[in-house]
C-alpha cells in the first residue's frame, strides 16, 4: 500500500464528495505522503458531507464548498489536476424515487458535466468514478460478476449506470483515462449515521448506541461489506496504473452475512442490544433487490485487490469509532 500511496507524493489531487465518508477517508491517506489534495463539497445536509471528518488535517488540505452541479465552477476547480477521485452523488434510494429530478441532476446530469470540463481544460487527468452495485438489480446468479445484466430497480441506479457509462463512452472516444469501480456496502468510521440515507448499517450503529433496537428490515437477504480503508486501496490502486482503462471493476467483501445475522454480530460486539425485525412497506419492497454479494475476480486478478478486512474486525473498528465520536454525526 505504501509504494502505492508514494505514487502521489506531490501530486494534485481532487476529490468529489471529500468531507463524504469514503472521499475523507481517502483524503487522510493523501496527506500522508504530501499530495496536494483538494475536497470539494456541498455539505447539504441530506447528503454525507461532514467538517468532522477532516478534524486534525484541516490545515493540510484544501476545501472548496460548491456543488458539483455548478458547471461554472467545475472548469477552474480541474486545471491542473493529476487525478479526481469522483465520489460525489446523491445515495439514498428512497429519495432517488420521491424525488428524481434531483437525483438525474446530482448523478447524471452533474457527472457529465464534470468529464466534458475534463475533456475540455484537463484531458491529461486521470479520474476514477465510484459506481454501485445497484446497477445490477436483483440478481439472476450469486455471486454478480461484471457481466451480470444491469437492470436498476430505481430511479438511483438508472443514473447511476447512465453516469458510468458516460465515463466509459468519454474514456473510449476522446481518451479520458477513466476507470470504474461499482462498490458494494461499504462500512467504517465516517460514515452517515444520522440516518440510512447513505447505509444502512450506519443507522443501525447509531440505534444500537443509543440503547434502541436496530430495526432489520427483511432479515435473511445475504449481503458483503468492505471496510472503507479497503475501498480507499482499491482507488488509489487503480488510479496510478496503466490497465484498466475504459472498464469497470466490481469490489466486494471478506464474507458474506445476513442481515439478521449482521445485527447479531454487531450487538455481540458491542456487548449488548437487541434487533427487531421489520416487514418492508409497498414502497421499500418494490426496490428491495434481495440476496447480492459481489465477485471481485476481475480486481484481483487485474490489479491483486482484495479485501483484507475481516467483518467483524471492521465492526469492531466502526462501533468503537462511534462510541468516541457520535455526538458530532447526529
């Protein structure tokens, strides 16, 4: 990871979504080496930008609040940037169905605009878009490789799916060097817990902290789950080598877990708590995508990716994150 991490000593980088849980994350790796690293943010509150995430490395770092929707600002925010780490977007699912004009406009709409300001005042970048297992739908087979059918059962993972494949058409046709990554749940300190507009494992810490039962919704649905620092791997991986262009890379987890079975995990680590299960109202069912973990094949073997961390240790990192740090995520 160190040699890896080297590569961006000096380097310009910009980070869409940075105060988000995964961009932060990414940026305290940064700043280790001395990349000259730049986050851009909204901070709308329904979205998972927090100050908080960067305490301690304030001072290394820069911070531009605007919205990745301004087109305006996006051309002076480019020049001369090594790399974009592009992990800005609009998560929630729920919302994406109550309100998808927002959701075209944050993760579609802005994400072409976003590669055509590249095309035009930075064609040299390299830019590494985090896509998501949504895409695939429900699946047809177990576990979902990066042939699957896409078949998005809502309006999140329609855009979704047209933003990668913009990135994809901007790589191939005007030699945008872009790469995919398509996540899966994603865990670890950072994250939105205030509620599970981001995931909602996150929703389900703050429950059991706060001493109320975690509500699992379903309960048998199988599941993977890679630790953030895992995902931060993965996208500094890609981003300073010279395959991969152009395609698209599933990550996925250690294991694979129920979602009751994860609610019992996480109450046994913290020591106590209790889980209820809930039934899907019309609304969350007619998206529910059921059983899904990945096949990380084709990182592997292009790259030599894979998650290192186990689950439980991930949690246990999480929980105890959260246990010093909740009062400044709620």
């Amino acid at each position: 990871m160190q040699a890896i991490l080297d590569h961006f000593c000096g380097k310009r980088v910009l980070i869409t979504g940075g105060l988000g849980f995964i961009g932060s994350n990414l940026a305290r790796q940064l700043v280790e080496v001395d990349a000259r690293v730049l986050l851009v943010d909204s901070l709308i509150p329904e979205y998972g930008g927090n100050l908080f995430n960067i305490a301690g490395i304030e001072d290394r770092l820069q911070v531009n609040i605007s919205d990745v929707r301004d087109q305006f600002s996006l051309k002076h925010l480019v020049k001369g940037v090594d790399f974009i780490f592009n992990l800005a977007g609009q998560t929630s699912h729920l919302d994406s169905m109550e309100d998808p004009q927002t959701d075209l406009a944050i993760n579609c709409t802005a994400q072409l605009s976003i590669l055509e300001v590249c095309r035009r005042h930075n064609p040299g970048v390299k830019l590494i878009f985090a896509s998501t297992r949504q895409i695939y739908g429900r699946p047809q087979y177990l576990p979902v490789n990066e042939t699957h059918p896409l078949n998005p059962v809502d309006v999140n993972g329609i855009n979704k799916m047209a933003a990668e494949f913009y990135h994809r058409l901007y790589d191939r046709v005007y030699g945008l060097r872009t790469c995919v990554l398509r996540l899966t749940n994603t865990v670890g300190p950072r994250m939105r817990v205030r509620d599970a507009r981001q995931t909602f494992v996150g929703i389900w810490v703050r429950q059991l902290l706060e001493g109320l039962p975690i509500q699992v919704w379903g309960g048998p649905q199988l599941r993977d789950f890679t630790y953030v620092d895992d995902v931060v791997e993965a996208l500094l991986t890609v981003a300073v080598a010279e395959q991969g262009q152009g395609e698209v890379f599933n990550l996925g987890g250690s294991s694979v877990i129920s979602l009751r079975d994860l609610a019992a995990l996480m109450i046994r680590i913290h020591g106590g708590g209790q889980f209820e299960i809930k039934t899907f109202p019309a609304n969350r069912d007619a998206i529910d995508i059921g059983d899904y973990y990945s096949d990380y094949t084709k990182i592997s073997q292009v790259f030599g990716w894979k998650p290192r961390t186990q689950l439980e240790e991930a949690m246990s990192i999480t929980l105890q994150y959260y246990r010093h740090n909740l009062a400044n995520y709620i």
